[in-house]
C-alpha cells in the first residue's frame, strides 16, 4: 500500500478531483495548507504598502492506494494539475504499512 500526497495550487482542485474520480478513486483527503517552494512567494501592494507574501495557498492531497494504482494516479494528477508555471506543485508516494477501517475493522487493503 502507499499513500500519495500532493501540492498543487488551489485553484486547480477540482480538475484534479475529477480527474481522480474519472480513474475510480473514491476517497482521499484534502487539506487548505500554505507554504513556498522554489517560487519562493510574491510582494503585494495593500493601502500603499508593499509586502511580501513568504507563503503561498495551497492544497494538499491524500490519496492511500494499493501499489498497482500509483502510477495511474501520479498520471492523472500530473495531467489535470499542470499550468507550465512556476508552482504547479508536486507529488510524493510513501510506503503506507498498516489500514484500519474503523467502522468495520477492515484492515490494509480492504479497508481502502
């Protein structure tokens, strides 16, 4: 199993969200976060002053999957969550060792 986490900018959310739903992803996680990669944030000007912006909106994905679909997802991801611009976000995959569904008390891959 592995759990796939991904930043991507907010306003890209839903194209990736269909795009999951698309390929039969059921579930994941979805977290407002905020924070600065290479893009390093932006100066804005509010009542005439200027500041800077340090971290920048974004969103996190949570995705557990069994080890057959994670390159089906990255795919899909990729795909709708892709400008060309600095910040479209990126995508990690850890090894996931244990699952319970509390509910049921499925565990590992049927608690998916």
């Amino acid at each position: 199993m592995k759990l796939i986490t991904t930043i991507i900018k907010p306003f890209k959310l839903e194209e990736v969200r269909e795009a999951l739903s698309d390929i039969g992803i059921q579930g994941m996680t979805v977290t407002e976060v905020k924070g600065f990669g290479r893009q390093k944030g932006h100066s804005e000007l509010y009542r005439g002053a200027e500041y800077s912006v340090n971290f920048l909106p974004k969103v996190k994905l949570d995705i557990a999957t069994d080890d057959e679909r994670v390159e089906e997802i990255i795919h899909a991801i990729k795909q709708a969550a892709f400008t060309g611009k600095m910040g479209d976000g990126k995508i990690f995959v850890f090894e996931l060792q244990h699952a319970v569904r509390i509910r049921t008390g499925e565990i590992n891959d049927s608690a998916l």
